[in-house]
C-alpha cells in the first residue's frame, strides 16, 4: 500500500526531527554529566531541581496522553476486532504503569 506524497513527507519529516531532538538530548546529558564531574554532583543536582523537572516532564505526559487518545480513535473508526482492542488496551495499561513507577522511583527517599 503506497501512501499519498504529502503523508510520506510528513512522515519523515516527523521521523527527522525525532531523531534529531533524540540525539541533542543525549548529546546534552552527556555534557551536563561531563561538566559536573561526577555522578553525584549530577544526583544532587537533579534532586535540587526535581519540581522543575516533574514541571517539564507533566506537559510531556499530556501531550503523550493527547496523542495516544487521537491514534486510538483512528484506529476506532478504522474498526478492530475484540482481540485487537484487548493488545492495545494492554499496552495503554502497561505504558501507564512504567510511568508511575518511574515518577515513583524518583521520588523515592534514600
């Protein structure tokens, strides 16, 4: 099945830029580790900093919920079976359970 020009197009761009952003965040934390020295200044710093984060990372949460809401309508008007919506329902829980446990796991005294 061949996709129309402007689907192909937006595809990779949306692939590209992915990509690109995925790597100046490494790129990034390799440096910011780097330039702490060592990995305690950098736990220390992140614990300093943890509302901040939890403030950046919550509009990323929504915009994940956002999109994950609009592919499962696609995919509803798409129609699927009883077997279909039971995998992605079990993928939604499982992806809603890694992320509490990470939120968790940050905030977890030491």
């Amino acid at each position: 099945m061949s996709r129309p020009p402007f689907t192909r197009t937006l595809f990779a761009l949306v692939l590209f830029w992915g990509v690109v952003l995925s790597l100046a965040v490494i790129i990034l934390g390799l440096i910011a580790v780097d330039g702490m020295d060592n990995i305690k200044e950098w736990n220390t710093w992140m614990r300093s900093n943890q509302t901040a984060l939890l403030v950046w990372r919550l509009p990323l949460y929504a915009l994940t919920v956002y999109g994950w809401y609009r592919m499962r309508l696609s995919l509803a008007k798409r129609g699927f079976s009883h077997y279909q919506d039971r995998r992605l329902l079990y993928a939604e829980v499982a992806a809603i359970a890694v992320l509490a446990l990470l939120e968790l796991l940050t905030y977890r005294t030491n």
